[in-house]
C-alpha cells in the first residue's frame, strides 16, 4: 500500500550548484512549525545550517514565505499549504546540524541580546521530516542533516535527553562513577568508566566537555571497540552548584580550564595517575573547540604523558601572556611533571620518559569553519618550524559537533590500533 505526502519532503537534494556543490531545497511548512516559535507576521524564519549560512549575513538565510494556492490561510490540506522555502549551495560529502531560527521582521545586524533570544526560541519541525534528530553540545535539538554522497556514520546511537541539571550523564550505569573532583580552581564533576574489555596496559581516555559526549553515547560507542582504553574519565567544566546550569558561568569556567592552563593540566595528570597507576602508556586526552586547544596544550606541557586528539582545535586563541599555543613547544625543562601533577608519585614513568619526549596530537578540522581552518594553517607552519609535524584532516562541515563526536572514535581507534 503506497502513501503520499501532503508536503514536499523538508531537505531536496539536486545537482547543478556552483563549483559542483549541491543545492538543497528546504521547504517548510508552517503547519510544522512549533505554536511556541510561532509570532505571526512580525517575524520571520533564519535556517540555520552549520556553517553554510552565517548568522553575520542574516539576509542569506532568510526563508521565503510562500502563500497556500487559492489564498493566503495557513490551511494544511493540500501539497500546495503555506511554506517558507530558500534554496542553498552545498559542498559534496557535507553533514551538518540544522535548525530554524525565528527572527524579527527586517533584522539585518544582530546584537548578542537579540541572537541570544533568538537562539533560545530555535526549534526543529514537528511533522514528518525524515531526518534524524539529535542534541548539540548545547543541549538544543538539532537535526543530522547529510548530503546524498555524505559517508556513513560510525557513530549513531546515544543522544539521551538531558535535563536541567548537569549531573546524571552516567544515570543507569552502574558502571560509571560519578564524583566532583577540583580540577584548577574549582570543583568539577567528572565520570569514570573502565570497559569489561579494556586491557589493564591500554591507554586511559580523557574527554572534555564529558557530560555532553556521554550523553551521546561516547560509553556504548566505547564499549563496542575491538580493543578499548583501559579507562574513560570524561570531565565536565560547569560550576557546580545547586542552582541549576548558568550558561554565562559555564562558558567562563570552560575558558578558565582549557585555554592553556598549566594548573589544570597538572591536576588532570594527578587525577589520571591516581586513577590508574599501573597504566605504562600515554594517556589519550581528546575534545573539541577549546578541548582541542586544551588536548594539544596537554601533549606539549607534558608529552611524555599526553597524547591528544584536537577536533576544530581554537588554535587562534591566545594564552594570559598573549602567547599562542605553538610558543609553547616544550624543552627538555617544560617536559617534567610539575604543579599538582608532581604531587602523585604513584607510578613510575621512566619507561616512557625514555623513548617518548615528543609531543604527539591528531588535528581535524571542517572546510567551513574559516577562522579554526584559518588558525589550524598556521599552527601547522609554526609547528614544522620548531620540529613538530602534523598533518591536518579537513572534513566537510562547519564548527560541528556531529563531525566531533565521530571522529573521536574515529581517531580514538586509530590510536589505540597502534
């Protein structure tokens, strides 16, 4: 028994772009749009997609609204029914999240306090879309939008929902222990899991941003591998507290923790020792945007215990002393554990010292994202200069957290295949 569509599908994929790239048709009908996105005739639809439309050219991302045949009601009886519709360019093997942004009538330029409203009244269409949908690092619902000759995901289990609070990723685990543990200057909630399947000799994985990958599904994920690490402890960087999540507060604390900050790194090195004393390798430290930076500046200040994996690493950062992350390529002096670090003498690390005084960390980082694509170019030749040498992956996406939670399996199993 056959069906037919009231609605032309939400995304259309169609040759004949510019440069070969796609063109993708987005039609949106209003009859599913959400009640509470909905302001009437004040207002109008931004799609925003990944890092194909840009919230600085509001213009480019205006959705056309497009009368229902025989009349302008909002009536959903027939293919024809009021739409908002926009044609866009795409690159071939693109995947990225989309969602629709309402915003005011005639906005051209966009304060903060305007974009921040707008961002909170984001949604995703109700109705029959076909598209899988996910949460982003924000914890807003977005959908996994991919082009026809995007390659297949790995990663696709996960995405529970979260909840107000920033406890409870590992909720229903038993095998996740969930403490709060001072990590630089301030309490942080981390989580520890250790596969049935890891190898007491196998490296132990340290993810920033943990609250949101776990919720993703990075332990099942984990679990799944051939050969796991040892040990996973996935650290968050919100405050604490018993007030619920401040989005300002978490954003200045994730800073504090992760642009090149030799405390922090010190007490995560005394946390992986604690935790697993017996472990001879380097512990794989791994996250994305400032977690990226964060992961190379691990591997640099201590390369003999290090190794990271930097997603869209925010190498255009700066440190409080204006020096940029290649400054820091360590000398034999900078590669000795130090700080709170030096304080657990639990194991010894002659083995590695040794034979590994090198620092070693993966890059990757999305075509569309021009100032990390930007940043990444030139960390590549400062580095080469001072005897570091890596060659950057490009994917096709923008600053995408669908891309990073893929690619640290990937690049996680790479590692530990070695």
């Amino acid at each position: 028994m056959s069906t037919t569509r009231l609605f032309p599908a939400l995304c259309t994929w169609a040759e004949g772009g510019p440069d070969g790239s796609w063109l993708l048709q987005v039609e949106l009908p209003t009859t599913f749009i959400p009640a509470e996105a909905v302001r009437g005739d004040e207002q109008e639809i931004f799609v925003d997609l990944n890092g194909v439309t840009d919230r600085r050219n509001v213009l480019g991302g205006i959705m056309t609204r497009r009368p229902a045949r025989g009349g302008d009601d909002d009536r959903a009886d027939a293919a024809g029914a009021t739409r908002y519709s926009i044609e866009l360019p795409v690159p071939r093997g693109y995947r990225g999240a989309l969602r629709f942004l309402p915003v005011p009538r005639g906005l051209q330029v966009a304060d903060r306090p305007t974009w921040l409203d707008v961002l909170e009244r984001g949604f995703v269409p109700a109705g029959d879309h076909d598209l899988r949908t996910v949460a982003d690092m924000r914890r807003k619902q977005v959908l996994d939008l991919a082009a026809p000759d995007a390659r297949p995901l790995i990663w696709t289990g996960g995405d529970r929902p979260a909840t107000d609070s920033h406890s409870g990723a590992g909720e229903g685990r038993p095998d996740v222990d969930e403490q709060v543990i001072t990590l630089g200057s301030a309490p942080r909630r981390t989580w520890t899991h250790r596969p049935q399947r890891g190898p007491a000799s196998a490296p132990v994985l340290v993810v920033f941003d943990g609250e949101r990958f776990i919720r993703g599904g990075l332990l099942e994920a984990i679990d799944e591998l051939v050969s796991p690490p040892s040990a996973v402890i996935a650290i968050d960087h919100a405050p604490v507290g018993d007030d619920g999540p401040d989005e300002d507060a978490a954003v200045g604390q994730r800073a504090d923790d992760l642009v090149m900050n030799p405390r922090f790194c010190d007490d995560v090195l005394a946390l992986v020792r604690q935790s697993a004393p017996e472990v001879p390798v380097r512990t794989i430290v791994a996250g994305a945007s400032y977690g990226g930076l964060a992961a190379a500046f691990f591997s640099l200040r201590h390369p003999e215990e290090f190794r990271g994996i930097c997603l869209s690493p925010s190498f255009w950062e700066s440190d409080d002393q204006g020096s940029r992350i290649w400054d820091l390529t360590p000398s034999r002096a900078d590669g000795e554990p130090g700080g709170l670090a030096g304080e657990t003498e639990s194991r010894t690390v002659e083995a590695r010292t040794t034979t590994v005084a090198h620092p070693t960390f993966s890059v990757d980082h999305g075509i569309l994202e021009t100032v990390i694509a930007d940043s990444v170019a030139e960390a590549t030749e400062e580095f080469a200069a001072r005897g570091i040498d890596f060659v950057p992956r490009p994917f096709v996406g923008g600053h995408e957290y669908l891309w990073w939670r893929e690619l640290m399996l990937v690049r996680l199993a790479e590692v530990l295949a070695e």
